[in-house]
C-alpha cells in the first residue's frame, strides 16, 4: 500500500491496493487499532470541522491510513444522521483537492517528485476524463461540452451555466483553478455514491463504541433544535452575511448553501418558509425546498448545520462579534441572542 493511496483513497488504484491485500473488513474492525481509529476521527473531522485530513501529519501508516477509509464509510452510514453523509462527502473531497492542488502546483513549478505526489494525467484517467479535457497553455484548459456539463452539473453559480460560457467546436474554455472545482466535485460524487451503506451485523456491532464517540462529539455541540420566533436580526454574523449573499441574487457555493438552509430549517422554518426569507424562485426555489426535504428524517428532525469551527474551515465565519467568542455552534448563537434580546425588540419575520 503506497503513500498515494493512502492520501487518495477513492482512486480505482487505492480500491484495487485493498483489493490485493486481501483485508477481511470484519476482522479488521474487530481487531480495532490505527485503522479503526482513523476512520472514526475521518468521520468526525468531517461532520464538525470540514475535512479528513488527520491534525498531524503521518500520524498514521500508510496501511491504516488507506484502510480508514472503507472503515469511515461504513461508520458514516451506521451514524444514520440526516446530512451526515452529505457533510462526510464534501469533506473528502475539500480535502482531496487540497491535496492535489498542492500536488499539481509542485509539477508545474517543477519541484521535486516523489511517489506520494498525485498528476493531474493520472487523475483524469481516474475519471475517464482522458481526451475530454486538454490542456490550451496558460493555465487554462479546452473541456468538451458533454464532459463540462457532467463535470459542472452538482456547482452552483450563474458562471457554471453553460450559457455564461464560451462554446466553440463543442470545446468550453476554464482556468485552472475551475478544473480544480469541478474535479473536486466529481471526487464529492464518487465518495457519496453508494452511501449509506447496508451494513452486516458482524461489521456494524464491533464499531458501537467507535459510533458513540462520534455521537458523543457531535452532541457536545449540543445545538438547540428549535425555537419559536424568527427573527433573522438575531441570526448569527456568519448566516446574515450568506442570506444577504443569498438575497442579493449570488449563487452560493454547495458547502456554504448546505450551511445556510440546515441552519435555517433547524431553526424551525418550512420548506416554504426558507424559500420565502431566501427570496429566491423558480429553479433555485425548487432546489432549495428539496434540499431541507432531505435533511429531515422520518421523524421530522433536521440535520444540525455544522458548526463554528467548521464555517471557519469553509471561509463563511465572518464579522465576528463578542458573542461568537461564547458559543461553538451557530445555533447557540441565535439561541443565546434570541434570549438576550428583549420581547418587545424582536422581530418575528413570520408576522411581517
């Protein structure tokens, strides 16, 4: 098992490492150790923080750290926490691509390689993306318009329609750093494809423990669920500054959208509601009002949106005030501000 796998593991070639070495999945959760241990701070880095990467670098081995990942995915799906999956897949892939964008660059300023470092060649061939995006020179690329639609489809942002770009001999034109996007994109896709799991009893009953430490972790939050005013006054800075965006007709980024109507729809509006205080029609209505739909499981409860450090991690922690200094959650926050601010000062945006 090869660092590059360890550091990719979604690659066909990771898959195939696991493959040959034979690894008994139930064996090895039952054993516990490194692996197991990994994949449950995998998870829930992830779920709190916005990324898999481990908090010290070549903590693990190769071999633990690749094998993390069939562990998280399997612990991911146990969870049963609306979102959860959702939150795991943008996670992996926001990590991935800082992996290889720190990989690419080394290639194009001709730094030393080494086997652990990931071409961008290789990556397309993953993707069955060979002869549909072609380098054009200065850090831009030719990607064929049926290859850019597939590509492009999952990104928000009126600059990701097909009409906003150029299209000449069935090729689209984009910078480097929108291959990069749209390649992080397809790895969120392939990490969320299957998910959740169905999971055997011999697999799912040695990992109880591992499963309440993320619980456990995540309940440490210990966001408030509901709440009978909404007042977008109180909101949090972070959430007034992604529902002005919202409001002002910007096409939100997947993360930072996911984060905005979870925390809308935990804070105990409708589907409709969200819609309305949005501002929003048509299409985006439409994707918006399906995207709180699925972040409620049978019973009604919605998937806690994530939390301070991880809008930190996404760059939507903004204006910080006094307050935010307090509280670990967003909720919190508009809890802690709901309580603080006198009955007849606040404003219930449902009797506007």
């Amino acid at each position: 098992m090869e660092r590059l796998h360890a550091r990719y593991p979604f690659l066909e070639a990771s898959r195939e490492a696991v493959e040959t070495a034979d690894v008994d999945l139930a064996a090895l959760v039952a054993e516990g150790g490194p692996a197991v241990e990994r994949g449950r701070e995998r998870v829930r880095r992830a779920l709190l923080e916005g990324t898999t990467a481990t908090e010290e670098p070549r903590a693990y081995s190769d071999r633990a750290e690749l094998l993390s990942y069939p562990v998280a995915r399997v612990l991911v799906s146990l969870l049963d926490v609306p979102g959860a999956v959702e939150k795991y897949a943008a996670a992996e892939a926001a990590t991935a691509r800082e992996r290889f964008v720190e990989d690419f660059e080394a290639d194009i300023e001709l730094r030393s390689a080494g086997e652990d470092r990931l071409e961008l060649p290789t990556l397309l061939a993953d993707f069955g993306l060979v002869g549909g995006v072609e380098a054009a020179g200065e850090g831009r690329f030719d990607v064929a318009v049926t290859t850019y639609l597939r590509l492009a489809a999952s990104l928000d942002g009126d600059e990701w329609r097909l009409a906003a770009r150029p299209l000449a001999d069935g090729v689209v034109p984009v910078a480097r750093p929108e291959l990069y996007t749209m390649l992080r994109e397809a790895v969120r896709r392939r990490v969320e494809e299957g998910l959740p799991l169905s999971v055997p009893e011999a697999v799912a009953d040695p990992l109880e423990a591992e499963l309440g430490v993320i619980r456990r972790s995540v309940a440490d939050l210990d966001p408030p669920t509901s709440f009978d005013v909404a007042a977008p006054g109180q909101f949090p800075p972070c959430m007034r500054a992604l529902l002005g965006r919202v409001r002002d007709g910007e096409s939100l980024p997947l993360r930072s959208r996911f984060a905005l109507v979870s925390f809308l729809a935990a804070s105990g509006l409708d589907p409709e509601e969200v819609t309305a205080l949005c501002d929003v029609s048509g299409a985006a209505a439409d994707a918006v009002e399906a995207q709180v739909e699925r972040l409620a499981d049978d019973d009604g409860a919605v998937a806690a949106p994530p939390s301070c450090a991880a809008m930190v991690e996404y760059g939507d922690c903004v204006n910080t005030d006094d307050l935010c200094e307090t509280i670990q959650h967003p909720l919190s926050y508009y809890e802690a501000s709901v309580e603080q601010t006198p009955d007849d000062r606040l404003v219930d945006w449902r009797g506007q």
